[in-house]
C-alpha cells in the first residue's frame, strides 16, 4: 500500500510538471510563430474625414498556432513625433479560456474584427499603426511582438478653404428716377368751361410749379405733358365725344397760358392729348373705392354689358335708383387730367465719390450705401459703412454690410459685433447666413451649419456655404451637390475627396489661381493618378505662389498623398 501511494505521488509531480512546461511551451510556440498572424488594415493608408480617422484591423490566424489556454491582447497604438495614442484593446481567448472574449481555434485557427477611430490631430500626419500584441496563459506573460499595420495620415479633407460668403444687402439708390404729377380739373355736368375755382386749387398751383421747376432745374428733365379729358359714361355716346373733345381743348388752351406765363417752352413731341367719351374704367376705379352699399351687384350689372348704349342705359337707371351714384361718383369723372411726367437726376458715380470726398454731410442713407460699392479700397468702403450706421442708426443694412466689408478685412470680432447690431435690427436670412460664417471662421461648425440650413431663403452662396460645413463633416458628394456647377476650389476639393479626379482637375483648370493652394490641390490629384511629371510642376507653382511658401513645404514633405514621390530627387528639392 506504501507503495503505490508513493506512484501516484510521483505521477502527479511528473503530471504538474508536464503542465507547467507544456504552458510556457505553448507561449513560446506562440511567441516563434507569431509571424504566422496576418494582419489587414481598411484603408491600408490612414484616412481623416469628419475630424476623425476611422479604420478597421482584420486578424487571421493560422492552424494549431492559438493555445487553447491563452489570452492575447492586441493593443492599437498611433505612433508619432516622439508621442502615440493607444486605443481599447482587441482582447481574444482559445476555446479552453471561459473569459467573454472572442473565441480562436486551435485546431482550424480563425479570425477576428475590429474597427477603431481616433480625433484627428495635426501631428498625426506623419504616423504609423501598431498593434501591441501580448499573450497570457494564468499568470504567464509573453511579448508577441510589435506589429506595424499601416501609415497615416493622408488628411486632404483639411485644404477645404472655410472662408464663407458673406452677403451683403442691395442699396436702393437710382440716379434717374422716374416721377410724375398730376392734378384734375372738374367741369359741371354736359359744360367744357373751365371755372375759376379749378384753377385756383391748391394741386393745380403746385402743377405750376412742377412744370417751372422741370425747366429751371438741372436736375430734373421734363418726359412728358399729358392731358386726358373725359366724360362720364351717364350720356349718349356722341353727345359724350364731343363734350370730351371740348374739355380736351379748354385744358390743353389752359396749358398752353401756364406755359407761355412761366416762360417754359415744351417740344411739341413732349405733349400728348387724349379724350375719353366715356370713362368706364373711372366709374368702375370710382364705385370700387367707395362706401356705396351693393357696389358689387352694381359692378356684376355693369359687366354683363358690352354694348355701350344698354350701359348709358344702365347707369341712368341706377342713377334714378341709387342718387348718390349720381351725387358722389359720376362728377369726379366729368375732369380733364394733367399729367406730368419727368425724371430727376441724381449723382453721378463721379459726383458721389467726390462729395464723398470733399462734402460727405450731404450724403443720405440709399446715397453712401451706393457709394460703398464705388469704392475700391477695403478701408474707404468701411468708412463709407460707418457713416451709414450714424446717419441711419437703425437701418439692418448699413449695419449688415458694415459686418460684411470687416468679415473681408479679416476682423471677426468687429464683424461679429456688427451682425450682431444687424440681428438685433431685423431677424433675416442675410444677417444669420453671415454671422453662421462667423462661427464657422471660430471653428463652431455645428452652429455655422445651423444658420446655414435656416437662411437657404438668401440664395446660392448660402448652398456654398453648406457646401464647405459638408467637407468638413465628411460628406463629400452632397458638398459636390451644395456647391453647384460653378468652378470654385472648394468644389475641385469636394470633387477630389468623392472620387471625381477628372471633375476637380476640370474645374481647378477653369478657376482663376489666386495663392498657391489651387496649384497644391492640382499636384494632389495628378499624384492620385500617377503623372508625377504634372504632380512636381503643380507643387512647385504652389510653392512659388503660397504666401506661406514653408508651410507648403513642410506638409507637402509630410504629406502621403505624396509618398510615391517622397524618394525622388525632383520632390526632394522642391520640400527642401
């Protein structure tokens, strides 16, 4: 009995034993294959789009590699100028593990998923992708080694211009602006003579005066002289175009006395005379503007005549029924009417700028917002702005467009301010486009998109303001849709970035190059599609063009739509 009990003591040190070496034999195993393990990487280059880089690792491992005992933690780490950033870990176990991990066979080997994102920083440019991977068996650690998954990060999203247009509100100035006076003279009923207590009323002296002030003033041009008799249509026809006739030729003898009395000369190609025998479209204008009771089953009578003779007709019947037809709206279309046409000329775009000049007291609100558009000069358009705020304190315009001008000279604290004075004015869709273009420029894109979305009532540049909130959040083909069909940089990008490299090449082709970046973007797309030759001249025009021309160079040396390039002596001494 001593005997045997002494075996199965030996048998269970030979049996932990056995355990023990086959459990760090497995690790090592682990550790001398690990070369074994396939690792994928979507997109194989580092990408960033809507402020973050998003990608996907895929493990395949071999059969008879995963120890049915382990536990591997893979670590994903961005590497970069002397800094990383570890994500959460993609922990798996073999199928003797009872942990809540993803389960790899021993026997047939398997694969396992993970997808990962990270907030974009710019010195993750130049980067590179690692798994960490470790291994565990109970308390037994193993190095499995640092994998290098990929390189990043190609971040093209980022040349998106986010200047966003403005807009600016129309000043209502005109230089000629077309005016008109007129005044009636009343005759009593069937007479053409013209009473002295016509021409002695207040609107026929001011017609006088109208018509002396045409020639005496340089600034106002006389168009035209029009006189119109009428009848009131309660007579028989004939008798009704003589008696026009006759009021037609009274007023014209009249005129004609003013006129020789202020010592006014008027072409004879300036006067017109017009007699209407029956003046339906008065009576009509006159019963629709009055209290008469039932003046629309009058009017619906009168309409279902067109025989001229059945409505004198007519009228004398609702005349007899309704007196004060007769009283009230009948006598006012027994007149002849003098019309005087002209056009008062304003301040040239000459005089504007010089009384802007030398005299700009006199400038009125509709005056200086014109006046701004004349100037060529940032600084003399603000000082034009400023004085429409004084002269019009509460006019959204001069306010907005103040904004407007400093949001140009690159003063958004100022330009904030005066959009805000506009809002406070008027809440509309030109004010709140432009201060969403100030919370854009501070980096606030969710509310740029906002003010964006509630102004589309401003018009296109709104849709192009949308369109550059879409390249930043990452929707590339409905920035493409904002933008239109108008050539613009953003537009090539956003084309670029959806894929379309024949589209964003055309339309940086048909823009006019200001500064260097369109020339960049051009180098980017001829890189993608492999003519290094048009890459390398594009680059070194956008070095050449750049206001920055180091900034061009050292991103482009960092840059991996570039990296087909980095080695060649062409790229080289363009970066450097």
């Amino acid at each position: 009995m001593k005997i045997v009990m002494k075996n199965l003591k030996t048998f269970a040190i030979l049996f932990l034993a056995a355990a023990v070496l086959s459990s760090c034999g497995g690790l090592n195993k682990m550790v001398k294959e690990a070369d074994q393990v396939s690792y994928a990487v979507t997109p194989e280059v580092l990408e960033m789009h809507g402020g973050t880089v998003d990608f996907s690792i895929d493990v395949n491992y071999p059969a008879k590699y995963f120890n049915k005992k382990a536990v591997v933690t893979l670590t994903p780490v961005l590497k970069y100028e002397e800094a990383e950033a570890s994500m959460e870990p993609l922990v798996l176990q073999g199928e003797d593990v009872t942990e809540n991990n993803k389960s790899i066979a021993f026997e047939s080997g398997g694969k396992a998923s993970t997808s990962k994102n990270i907030a974009y920083e710019d010195v993750m440019m130049r980067s590179e992708l690692y798994f960490n991977v470790t291994a565990a068996i109970k308390d037994k650690t193993a190095d499995l080694g640092t994998v290098k998954l990929a390189d990043g990060v190609i971040a093209t999203p980022q040349l998106v211009y986010k200047n966003a247009k403005v807009l600016t509100f129309e000043d209502h100035y005109q230089q000629i602006v077309p005016k008109a006076y007129e005044a009636d003279i009343k005759y009593v009923i069937n007479r053409a003579d013209i009473r002295k207590s016509e021409i002695s009323k207040e609107e026929i002296d001011k017609l006088n005066q109208v018509i002396k002030k045409t020639d005496e003033n340089e600034r106002l041009e006389l168009k035209g002289l029009e006189i119109s008799a009428y009848a009131s249509p309660d007579g028989e026809l004939d008798l009704n175009t003589r008696l026009a006739d006759k009021r037609k030729k009274s007023a014209e003898k009249y005129l004609a006395g003013q006129l020789k009395k202020s010592d006014v000369e008027v072409a004879d190609e300036l006067m017109s005379l017009l007699s209407t025998p029956e003046d339906w479209d008065g009576f009509k204008a006159a019963l629709e503007a009055s209290d008469i009771q039932d003046k629309e089953m009058i009017l619906r009578v009168l309409s279902m005549h067109s025989d001229p003779v059945v409505r004198e007709q007519e009228i004398k019947n609702l005349t007899a029924a309704f007196e004060v037809i007769a009283e009230e709206i009948l006598p006012q279309l027994r007149r002849s009417k003098f019309t005087v046409n002209m056009e008062h000329i304003g301040w040239s775009d000459a005089e504007l700028k010089d009384l802007w000049a030398n005299n700009k007291d006199t400038l009125v609100l509709e005056e200086l917002l014109y006046t701004a558009t004349l100037a060529e000069d940032k600084e003399t358009k603000l000082a034009i702005y400023k004085k429409a705020t004084e002269v019009a304190p509460k006019c959204v315009r001069a306010h907005n467009n103040k904004g407007a001008i400093l949001y140009k000279m690159g003063k958004m604290d100022q330009a904030e301010a005066a959009f805000k004075d506009a809002k406070a004015l008027k809440d509309h869709d030109i004010v709140n486009n432009n201060l969403g273009a100030i919370a854009l420029k501070k980096g606030e894109v969710a509310a740029a998109k906002e003010a964006f979305t509630a102004s589309l009532g401003a018009g296109a540049k709104v849709n192009y303001n949308l369109g550059i909130v879409n390249i930043i959040e990452g929707n590339y083909q409905a920035a493409v849709n904002y933008f239109g069909s108008e050539a613009s940089y953003n537009g090539a990008l956003a084309k670029y970035l959806a894929g379309d490299d024949t589209g964003a090449w055309r339309d940086l082709s048909n823009i006019e190059m200001v500064g260097g970046m369109g020339y960049y973007v051009r180098a980017v797309v001829a890189a993608n599609q492999d003519k290094s030759d048009v890459a390398l001249e594009n680059l070194k025009l956008a070095v050449e063009n750049c206001k920055s021309p180091e900034w061009v160079k050292d991103r482009a040396a960092k840059d991996l739509e570039f990296a087909k390039l980095f080695e060649t002596a062409e790229f080289k001494a363009i970066v450097q």
